[in-house]
C-alpha cells in the first residue's frame, strides 16, 4: 500500500513538452540548455521530455545546415548532452540534423541515461509555401532497419523505432516529425498499429494568422484517432525571423482531450508537465479494436524495440492532471449547455420515434416530485409539443404511499399545473394495506416492520396501476427510473420502478439529470411558471419516500447506497474504462479531496460543493462494487428501451454492458482492500 499515493502505480506515467531560446549555428550552448531542462524536469518526476525540431542547431539555418563545422559540431553537442544526462533517468528526444550514407536527415535523437538510444528520420519533408527542406535533405521514409554513426556511437536508425519502456507498463514511445502530422500517410497511423501509446512530434511550426488553430485540430484528431498521447514541441525564441516568425507553443493530448498547453510566443524557456493515462489508453484500444486492426503480419514484424531503463518515483509527486468530479458532464460553461441540449433531445427524439412506432397517441407516467420524475415528465410535455398533441395526451398521477411526503406531493402538483397538465391521484394505500394483509406481514397487525416486502408491495403497486391504465386508455407507460438507479440496482424488479413501455431516463446519470434540469430552468424551456418549481426539486432531499419518518428523519437514498457524486464516479471509470478498483479510487481522491481546487461546472451551488476524505472514498466504493458486480445485473439484463444518452457508457443488454447475472464482486473487493489504505 506505500506506492498507492504514486501515479506510477495506477498505470500513469508524467511527461514533458519544452521549448527554449535557441542560438542559431551553437550546439554546444543549445545542448547545455536542454540538459538544464532535463534535470528540471526530472526533479518533477517526468520520465520523457521532448524538444522541438532541429533544437540543437536551429531550424532556420537554411543552406548552413550543409555546412561541415555545423554538422560535426552537432555530433560534438549529441555527445555532451549525452555525458551531461548520465546520471538522470528520464529520456530525452532533441531534434538534429545528422549525414547518413549520402544524405542530410532532419532527424529526432533519443537519449537516456548517457547513451543515444535510437535516431528516427523525418519521413515526409514539405515542399510547400515557406518550406523547401528537400535543397538541405533527405527524405527518412522506408529506412528500416539501418545503423547510423552519431558521436562515435553506431547507433539504430530508420522509421521502423519503437521506445518500449521496461519498467513502466504500457508505456511504449513513438517519433514522428513535424511534417509527418501533416501528411495522410502519417507514421502514427503505422506506430499506433505497432502497439506505440505515446507519439512525441519534433516541430519547428513556423506560424501564421490561423496556423495554431489548425496544428491544434491535427494534434487533437491524431491523439483521439490513433487512441493515444501526443506530445507536440513547436520552435520558438531564437528562431530567424528574416522571413518567419514562430510561437513556441508546446502541447500535450490524450485520445483528443488537451490535457497541458503553453502560452503562445513565450519569453524563455517554457516547459509544461502532465501525467498521461496509459492506462486509460490501452482499456479503449481493447474495446476498439479497428484502430488496432489493418496493417499487420509483415509490417508488424518488422519493428524494432529499443528499451528504456528507468526507475520511475514510487512516492507521492502529487497529479498534474485535471481530473473532473462529474465525469459524465464537462466543466466549461457553453459545452455543459451544448451537452445539456443534445441530452434532452436525445430523450425527446427518443420518445417521439416510440410513439409513432408503437401508433399509440397517450403517454402514462407517475410523478412522485423527484428529479428523475419531473425530468420524464418535461420530455413528456416537450413530446406532446413537437407532435402537436394537447397536453391531455400526458395522464400524469402521483401515488401517494405510507411515506409521501407533503412537499414532495405539492410539487408534483405544482409542476403538473404550471405545464398545462391535469393532475390525477391515485392513492396506492388501500391496495397496499390490502396485499401486506393477504401476505400476512407484520405491518398489517400494527407493527413497525418496514422491510423490503413492505417497500416494494408500494413500488410493484405504483408500476402495476401505471400499466393497467396505459391498458385502460391505449397508451405507454413512460419510465424515469435513471441509469445510477440501475448501476446500483435501487429499483424494485418487474412490475416496479425498474420497468416501463419506454424510458427516456435509462441512459441518463443522475449528477447529468441534476444539471440537465438546472439548464431547462434557465433556459425557462419547460414554462416559465415551471421554472422555481424546478429548483425548488433539484434542491430537495433525495428520497424514495417508502418508509415513514424514523424519529423525525426521512427516508434519504444517500445514506443506503451512497452519495450520487462519488456513485456516478465510480460508474464511469468502471463502465468506460473498467479500471482496477485501486486506480478509481485515487482518481476520486484527487478530485473530492479539496473542493477549493479544481474546477466545478458552471452554476453549481457553492451548497452542493462537497468533499470526501479517502476512507469515505473506500466505503462507498465498496458498496458501489458489491451493489454493481453481485447484486444487479439481473435488473439490467431485462431493462426496458430507451436510448443511449452519454459517451460514458449505458447498460441495456443490447448495447453497452453485457454481464453474467450471476457474477461476484470479490476479485474487485480483494483488489480493493489490497491496495486502498
């Protein structure tokens, strides 16, 4: 357990980017330079640095790159920087030009350790615009499996590398340069296929109105399309501006998230750090399996590993990485709208395409004034709007039990109104108080057994009224029973909560329905009349009003299965990623441990900004596991339709999430109390 508090023991790994001032035509400075930054680097707990193109000499030296004192002092630096790292751990990739048989290549040298590891040439040069790097070189593309002569070393040299890392798990290293992103026939289609998880691209990105813009989507689209890290280094400060000028920006991706960028035309040297997800990384290639797929047999035989030896810290380096406490939702204030909208469309074009499918002209729902209950019934309305249906299409009730709640009741009510829908009631007691009397159960002679018999005799009840009254009017009964309820099993099987005709809420995490309603209130979509009363619910207790006030305390669902925050958590990683109990957890910790740091969505009531410390990380975890992999997926396996709301994941049978329902959580809870202190 003393290496838990380290991201090198959940699969993590942290890199660098850097860019520096350069001295045109002056190795032996520039490698001095980066030597500086490596050891910075290192001090930070980096196993990788990437530098920009042709960084030891310059990018824009136009015809002195032929030049024999330039070449050979590159050598001489290629040698100093490889004596002045000896002693650090961390691998290097700095960009030179080196002579190979007949020709000059752009070329990206890997260090580490004192020793050149490796050389990759750049494999397209551009012929374009600004760029006519073919008068000063040659192009790398099909060199495999040469040797080249760097500092006195013979040293491997082609486009067939790839930097596997021996001691840190999943981490294998790919090179490409510069022009090689811009090309169709990039090298990182062919190393992602290799089995490479992490790119580093030497650039030197000469810029113009509009460029960094366009190098942003290609570093975005090649991270998320190869499901992999970029690392992408961009010349700066020294660069010749006789004719060009360069912004130094260096950046770095995840599967299309950028998760560290610098400022643009920085002053010095600027280095930035995160720690990158290997093994959220591999979790995604095992699900997608075409990104892996095409190009194997005899080109994947042809690769040649060239090892890393490194002995990563094993200690507490903190996380540079942000890491978002609502998952299924993102954190900058236009996306969470943009998110929000196409959530609730989702649902309404869901809806709309059962109904017309089905012929069926009425919509059955019970309305208990709870989250997941007032957001069906918006999506109802908004149905009834789109198809031009008045709103007594919608027959709405609320069912009232031994445990309804006075506020709860009103605001049901109060919603139905203020869109325009008659509110019905049918009281479930009687029907109730009846069947524990048939079943002969204890509350029936007057005592307070409050079980689950007696909880779901009022659920199945609710449910039952609700189809034989779509039988009754010819119409579908619509569920609103959410996706956290299922991942939890917190609903009542068969004719309960946990089935209906149609539910437009399977696919929606209850920390999403939170927000989603949030923004149809300000939005004021619904009625504007509807909009206090909304808040009035998001704000409310969460409660399955089943059981009667104990004591004067009500019934709150939190304090049984978890509070929904750290629940939702817990289902993403699990249902996205399906990482190890041990990496979720310190993904929670960082993110709940400090609510001062960090960022919360847009709007989000400082109320509501909470904290959980480790130990309550670990014991709602182990409820999420023994509720998700024993006792649940039953449920799951004969859920109702309803459509796929989120990229996290959604758990029809028919979809996304295909379990025995006869498995157990005790791998996941031994892996758990293994690891968690």
């Amino acid at each position: 357990m003393e290496d838990f508090y380290s991201i090198y023991s959940h699969g993590m790994a942290r890199v660098s980017v850097c860019t520096f001032p350069v001295r045109l035509a002056v190795p032996l400075h520039n490698a001095e330079i980066i030597a500086g930054l490596a050891a910075q680097c290192e001090r930070e707990g980096s196993v990788l640095a990437v530098f920009p193109e042709l960084c030891l000499t310059g990018y824009s030296l136009e015809d002195l790159r032929h030049q024999t004192v330039v070449i050979e002092a590159t050598h001489e630096a290629l040698r100093t920087l490889a004596h002045e790292t000896r002693a650090l751990q961390i691998t290097l990739i700095v960009g030179a030009a080196l002579r190979f048989r007949n020709g000059l290549y752009n070329c990206a040298v890997v260090l580490q350790g004192g020793r050149i590891c490796g050389v990759v040439p750049k494999s397209h040069l551009p012929e374009y615009a600004e760029f006519y790097e073919s008068r000063h070189f040659s192009a790398g593309s099909g060199i495999n499996g040469a040797v080249i002569s760097v500092a006195g070393d013979e040293v491997p040299f082609g486009c067939d590398l790839i930097f596997r890392y021996k001691d840190i798990a999943d981490l294998i290293l790919g090179v490409e340069i510069c022009e090689d992103l811009w090309v169709a026939d990039s090298p990182h289609i062919r190393l992602t296929r290799a089995g490479v998880t992490v790119m580093a691209n030497l650039s030197a990105s000469s810029i113009t109105i509009g460029k960094s813009e366009t190098r942003d989507l290609l570093c975005r689209a090649a991270s998320l399309k190869t499901i992999s890290a970029y690392l992408y280094a961009a010349a700066g400060e020294g660069e010749s501006t006789t004719d060009l000028s360069w912004d130094g920006q260096v950046s770095i991706y995840e599967m299309g998230d950028i998760l560290a960028q610098s400022e643009r035309f920085p002053s010095g040297a600027k280095i930035v750090h995160t720690d990158i997800d290997l093994e959220r990384i591999v979790q995604e290639r095992l699900r997608r399996q075409s990104v892996v797929q095409g190009d194997t047999g005899h080109a994947a035989r042809t690769w040649r590993d060239i090892s890393l030896h490194t002995k990563p810290p094993r200690v507490d380096i903190g996380l540079k990485r942000e890491i978002p406490r609502f998952p299924f939702l993102p954190n900058e204030a236009s996306r969470l709208a943009q998110d929000c909208f196409e959530a609730w469309t989702i649902q309404v074009t869901g809806l709309i395409q059962r109904l017309r499918a089905s012929g069926v002209t009425r919509m059955v729902i019970g309305v208990s004034g709870g989250l997941d209950s007032t957001l069906a019934l918006l999506v109802c309305r908004r149905v009834a709007q789109q198809l031009d249906w008045p709103a007594e299409s919608i027959h709405a009730y609320t069912m009232p039990g031994f445990a309804t709640g006075d506020a709860s009741k009103s605001l049901a009510v109060a919603l139905m109104r203020a869109l325009n829908i008659e509110p019905r009631e049918l009281d479930i007691r009687p029907a109730a108080t009846r069947m524990l009397s048939d079943l002969d159960h204890p509350h029936a002679r007057g005592e307070a057994v409050f079980d689950t018999t007696f909880e779901n005799v009022q659920a199945g009840l609710r449910t039952d009224y609700l189809f034989r009254i779509a039988n009754q009017i010819g119409g579908i009964v619509i569920g609103t029973g959410d996706l956290s309820e299922l991942a939890l099993g917190w609903c009542t099987y068969g004719v309960g909560d946990q089935m209906s005709h149609y539910n437009v809420n399977t696919g929606m995490p209850k920390t999403l329905i939170q927000h989603v309603l949030r923004w149809l209130a300000a939005e004021k979509l619904p009625s504007a009349a509807s909009v206090p009363i909304i808040q009035s619910i998001i704000e409310a207790e969460i409660s399955p009003e089943l059981v009667p006030a104990q004591n004067g305390s009500v019934q709150r669902t939190e304090d049984i299965v978890g509070p929904y925050d750290l629940q939702d958590f817990f289902l993403y990683f699990t249902l996205r990623y399906g990482l190890k109990p041990s990496k979720i957890a310190f993904l929670t910790m960082h993110a709940w441990l400090d609510p001062s740091q960090g960022r919360w969505p847009a709007n989000y009531p400082e109320g509501r900004k909470l904290c959980y410390t480790l130990s309550d990380i670990r014991r709602w975890l182990e409820v999420f596991l023994k509720r998700f992999f024993s006792f649940s997926q039953f449920k799951r396996s004969a859920m109702p339709n309803g459509p796929k709301i989120s990229p996290g994941g959604a758990l029809s049978p028919r979809g996304d999430w295909r379990m025995p329902s006869d498995s157990q959580a005790q791998l996941w809870l031994d892996e758990l109390f293994g690891k968690v202190p």
